[in-house]
C-alpha cells in the first residue's frame, strides 16, 4: 500500500450502519469517524430480509419470542446466507479496496475474501454461553452451539486482525479459541454521548442504573441493596432508566426507555452513583457513559467490569448477586462526597484518553494500516 494513500476500507454490519441506537451506537459511532479518517468506500448492511427471513424465522421457530429472535439472528443458517449474501456484493468491488472491516462474527466476508479482513467485538460464543441462563447465547445446546463454535472459530482464524473492546475478550480468543497474540488488539469501545468537562455536584442521594434487560443487568439486586441504603441514607433515591416496570415503592423512579439523549444526559448529570451489578455484560457501554460525566461507577467482578471501573479508582466491584455489599459500597460513595469526586475524575479522564470513538477508531486505523507494509 503506498504510504500518501489513504486506506480504502468496505465494511459489513447487521441493521443500518449509521442508525445511533443500532448495536448499542457502535456502527453508528465507528462508520462515522471511518468516513473522515479513510476512505470508507460503502458499508453494507447484511440483515436477513424477506422470503429468507421467514424461511429461517420458521425453522427457528419458539414459542418464546425473545428466544426466538436470538434463535433467528444466531444460527448457523443465518450466518451461512449472510456469508452468501456479503460474496456476491463484495464481488463487485473486491479491486477497489485494501481492508474488509466487519462487525461481529455472526457472517464471514464470502467464503474467500478477496482482500484481508478485520472484525470488532464485544463477546464470543464461549463466554456467552458461559454467562448463565440470562446471557445472550443461554438459547445455543447441542449441535448448533458447536455449529457456531466452529464458525466463530473459522472468522477469527481468518480474519488479518481481530479487534476487542476488552482484555477479558482477548484473553479468550486466546486461550479457548487458539488465536495468536499477535493478531488480537484490545481498542476498547467509546461513549454515545457528547464528553463535556462541567463541573459535577455530588448531592449524596442519587443512584441510576440504565440498562434495558432489568433483569440481566442486576436490577433486581439493585432493588433489594437500595432498600438497605435507605436504612443508612433516608433522603437515597434509585432513579431506573430503561425497562418499562410497574414498580412503585418509595424513593424508586422508573423513567422506561429514553430515547433522547439529553435527558439520558441530565439523568446521568444528577447521579452521585452508577450502579448496575449485571450478571453479564459482554462490555458496558453504560459505565464509559456514566464516567463522561464524572459518576462514580459500581458493577460486578466478572466479564469486562473490572477492566473499565478499576476497583476503587472508578468505582467498586462487587460479586453478582450481593445486595448487602453492594449496599455498603452505595452508601460508602454517597456519604464521602470526595471519594465520589475523586472516582468520578478517574473515570472522566478515562474516557478522554481510552474509552472514546475517535481514540477507538484511530487505533483500528493505525493498525489495518501496518497490514499492507
């Protein structure tokens, strides 16, 4: 590649690549600095649609709908028509670019890539199914879990370089999938948010917690531990941003679902504490969020969570399912105003060096760039 070129880049993704609220903001947040730091060609969206929909949608059939979405968009059928689909739009303009970048693993390039290829990812099939009954792979058994094992295996095999958004992640790629050192960099992931450093007020009372899998996501315990808090902090409130509950109980807020971001923005600017004690959480785009705007953070001590807090520098990890702890580490945080500050601006610079898109995306750059030299 000639070194005054810019790097000519395709890339592949599931749902409309520049949708903000499509996979959590991620192809939203990397396409749209891709297009101003190379030459981001075209990017194809490789969704199942019409008649292969239903046909797959049929035979993936449960009674379950949430199940059976998982079952539709996870199998090894979808990922064989994906993989069809990207070969034959590929084949039109495999001569025009350097790199490949896709987005997860549920599709491969066409079964031989014309050029070499990256890919971006939160999680594997491994430590998904590993995440108990309320991770996203707890629907794979059998046949297809190795069904997809081995198509996962087949991406991360081929592809030039694999990028995470952790070193959780990269440690798995490693050892249970057998994928060199050399080729798995951990970039991390950023925030959807705009990061202002404002001055920051630590009212000593409120906690949030935004996720929308309520359950998953610890909400149940952050219940329960909020009730303890109230035994030590009488004016606590717990304000709920993303589920829809019927939940009405003293000092507990349920906002549902909140599309506009400045409101998420204020929620997170009133906060003194982030909590959210997930059972699994293949990354946690909501803690980078919280820190943006200098919010202490407390999660749990599995997956990433303990890479992206840093137990008592950001925040504190507790273990899944531990109200009473929890609690502690709640009220620790809104009685000592300075602790709460002192995490806060951990994790507010945090983000400003790491955990942002444009930090994210530069790294991915620099190094597709080293593959052509």
């Amino acid at each position: 590649m000639s070194m005054t070129r810019r790097l000519r880049v395709i890339g592949l993704t599931l749902g409309d690549p520049y949708d903000m609220w499509s996979r959590s903001g991620v192809n939203f947040n990397v396409f749209s600095r891709m297009r101003t730091r190379c030459d981001l060609l075209n990017v194809f969206d490789l969704d199942l649609r019409g008649l292969q929909k239903i046909i797959l949608a049929a035979t993936s059939f449960s009674l379950d709908r949430r199940r059976w979405g998982k079952k539709l968009h996870q199998n090894p059928q979808a990922f064989r028509a994906r993989t069809a689909t990207a070969a034959s739009l590929l084949r039109e303009v495999q001569n025009r670019c350097d790199i490949i970048y896709q987005d997860g693993a549920m599709f491969m390039p066409g079964w031989a890539p014309p050029v070499p290829f990256v890919s971006y990812h939160d999680s594997n099939i491994l430590l998904s199914v590993g995440g108990g009954p309320l991770a996203h792979g707890a629907h794979y058994h059998g046949k297809s879990l190795q069904e997809t094992i081995q198509q996962e295996r087949h991406v991360y095999e081929k592809a030039a370089l694999i990028f995470t958004m952790s070193d959780w992640l990269r440690e798995s790629l490693i050892s249970d999938f057998g994928i060199s050192e050399a080729k798995v960099k951990t970039v991390y992931a950023g925030v959807n948010l705009e990061i202002q450093d404002v001055p920051k007020e630590y009212d000593g009372r409120t906690i949030l917690f935004v996720g929308q899998n309520f359950e998953r996501k610890g909400g149940r315990t952050l219940l329960e531990a909020f009730r303890l808090v109230k035994r030590e902090v009488r004016h606590a409130r717990l304000v709920i941003v993303g589920p829809h509950l019927a939940h009405q109980e003293e000092g507990v807020e349920v906002k549902g679902f909140v599309r506009d971001k400045r409101l998420l923005g204020s929620c997170l600017r009133e906060a003194s504490v982030f909590a959210l004690p997930s059972y699994y959480e293949p990354f946690g785009v909501a803690f980078a969020e919280a820190f943006a705007h200098k919010v202490p953070c407390i999660g749990t001590n599995i997956c990433a969570m303990p890479e992206i807090i840093e137990n008592q520098k950001g925040g504190f990890v507790v273990s899944p399912n531990d109200a009473k702890t929890l609690a502690d580490r709640i009220v620790t945080l809104l009685k000592n105003e300075q602790l709460a500050r002192c995490m806060g601006n951990y994790g507010f610079n945090k983000v400003k060096t790491t955990l942002n898109w444009d930090t994210v995306v530069d790294k991915m750059l620099a190094h597709c760039t080293q593959l052509g030299r």
